[in-house]
C-alpha cells in the first residue's frame, strides 16, 4: 500500500473508494487559473516552471482531487518536430501544415531539447507537490498528434486532410506515424525519469477511422509509447476516444487502465474489456452544466459498478468543457469522497 489511493487503485490493491481526477482539470474550470489568465498567456503557463507547477498542483488544492496531471499540451511533439505553434485565443495553429507540403517528413527537423523546459516544470512540480498526490504524464497518441499536423489547426475536428492521407498515401502516414512515436517515446521516458507516477496517452480521435482499420495502422505505434513507459516502471492509462467496441481489441500489453468515453457505459466496456485492464471514467462532462440536483442523481448510478469494480477510476469520458461551474466540478469530487461505495 502506498499513501495514495490512485496509486493503490492502479496497482491493483482494495480502496473504500474510487481515485477521483479530471482530464483538463488545470484550468478552464478554475477561478484561480482564469485569474493566472488574465495575467499570462497560455505559452508563458506552460513554458514557465513555477507557473507551471503552480496550475498543475491547483485542481488538488481548489477541486481536492487525488492526482495532479501535467499542465502541458499534446502539441508539444510537432513543435519538437519543427512545427512552428502559436497558441492563439481560438486554439493552436501551425504556421504550415503537413497537408501544404508535397514531401511532409522532409519538413520535419525533431529536436529533443525543446521539450526540456517541460523537464523543469516536473522538478517544480515534484518539488512542491503534496507527498500523496501522484503526477501524472501524457503525451498524444501518434494518429491524434498527426490529425493536428496534417490539418494545421484545431477548429475542425474531423480533420479531413489526415483522414484522407492515411487513405491516399499509408507509406507516407507510416513514416510521420514513426517520426510522432520516435519522439513521442523519447519523451515519455523522460518524464518518467524525472518524476511522474503514471503516464497516460491520449487519442482523443480514435473515432474518425474504423476500429479494424485504428487496430492494424495506430495501435502498433501506441504500443511502443506504452512498452517504453513500462520498461522505466511506470503503469500507462490509454484513452481511445470514440473506439466503441473496438476497446474489445485492446489488450493488456497495451495499457493497465482503459479510459472509457461517455458513449459507452461502465458496465458494456466492463464486458468488452479484457479483465486484466482496469478503467477510467465515464462521466459525461457536459452533465455538469445541470442543475446540482441532477448532477447527483446521475452520480448515484455509479455507486453499484463501484461497489462492484476496484480497478476502476473515477474521471470524466473526456475533458471538462469551459463554462462548467467550478461549483458543480467540486460537488463532484465531494460526492465521491462522502459517498459509501459498499466495498467490505
């Protein structure tokens, strides 16, 4: 047993509760960090250490969660790449996108050392971290990172051009997967070599391309982010947004927790999934728009899988959305610290 209940939750060991955390649960929801806003953007957040350490560790101290995840964005790799990135008030752009160039991985130049600044905000944030919350890491899965490039922006999320590409072109799509995950891999492994407990990958576009077709071309390239994290002794989270009943497919060489949308419930991805991978999630993080009455009601339908399920983390099916009352966010993790989750 460890002093954190998400630790012990990962590494199989029996709570009185679910772990509680949010996907972006450092900022957008938070008075405190729009506060940070209105005096920093959100490159000098992230770029800077203390800043950075200080947003991370926020949801612990004003939601009281039970991990802190890295305040950071999965669009740091294309800009290791050599991808020229601004984040801008409507989202991040890219000055070229992959889907204007004729030889893309040409374009490409990676740079391991842009993602030192990173590096720092870990020590920061290990430094000044409470002894019993876990940090955890992430990176975005190779297909969503390359959905980014190819596109160029993040206003249309279907992202036809990276779609079409891996259609027109799968020798070219393999190469930039390759280029995404070699680096990716890098990166991930670092992370764990200066601090963090858990890693998580996020493909937040698992459901633009049939399942079949996200098993035989993406999958292999996330499983060499998540056999470089194990081989440094860190457990991996994997959330395959929008896969559906492709998470039948997953596999325990693949991760140790499963992040389930809220397209899916608890109970049919308990079915689907093999027994030895636990799951994350599955609240709908628009629910926290209602009314507070509604909210609970909705969240008393948890507390049978969760009497049920050990291996389970409490989470979103995604992360919050801006304008969700931080109000609504905090009774959320309340109800799942006072709730009796009948576990003997």
């Amino acid at each position: 047993m460890t002093n954190s209940i998400f630790l012990d939750t990962i590494n199989g060991q029996k709570t009185s509760r679910p772990p509680v955390w949010f996907m972006r649960q450092a900022g957008r929801v938070l008075p405190n960090y729009l506060k940070l806003r209105e005096k920093h953007t959100f490159s000098e957040l992230m770029n800077t250490p203390k800043l950075a350490a200080e947003v991370t560790l926020m949801p612990v101290y004003d939601l009281g969660v039970d991990a802190a995840i890295l305040f950071s964005d999965i669009l740091v790799i294309p800009a290791a790449l050599g991808m020229n990135l601004n984040f801008t008030d409507s989202g991040p752009k890219f000055d070229v996108a992959l889907k204007e160039l004729s030889d893309p991985v040409v374009h490409l130049k990676p740079d391991a050392s842009r993602l030192n600044y990173i590096y720092h905000a870990i020590d920061e944030i290990i430094r000044t971290k409470p002894e019993e919350i876990p940090l955890i890491g992430f990176c975005g899965a190779p297909f969503t990172t390359l959905c980014y490039m190819v596109q160029g922006l993040s206003s249309n999320h279907t992202f036809p051009e990276a779609v079409a590409l891996l259609y027109k072109d799968r020798k070219m799509t393999h190469k930039l997967l390759a280029a995404i995950t070699e680096l990716s891999v890098e990166y991930a492994k670092n992370q764990v070599r200066h601090g963090i407990s858990v890693f998580q990958i996020f493909e937040t576009h698992a459901g633009l391309i049939p399942s079949d077709i996200y098993h035989e071309v993406m999958m292999p390239y996330v499983r060499q982010i998540t056999r470089a994290v194990r081989e440094e002794g860190c457990k991996v989270i994997f959330l395959p947004k929008g896969l559906g009943y492709g998470m039948k497919y997953i596999k325990p060489e693949d991760a140790d927790i499963l992040s389930i949308d809220w397209q899916v419930s608890l109970e049919e991805a308990r079915s689907l999934v093999h027994p030895e991978i636990g799951l994350q999630g599955n609240l709908d993080p628009r629910l926290l728009f209602a009314d507070q009455n509604t909210i609970l009601e909705k969240l008393e339908k948890y507390v049978k899988f969760g009497s049920e399920e050990q291996n389970w983390i409490f989470n979103l099916g995604h992360g919050f959305v801006p304008g969700i009352p931080f109000e609504n966010a905090r009774l959320v993790v309340d109800w799942v610290k006072r709730t009796n989750w009948k576990r003997g």
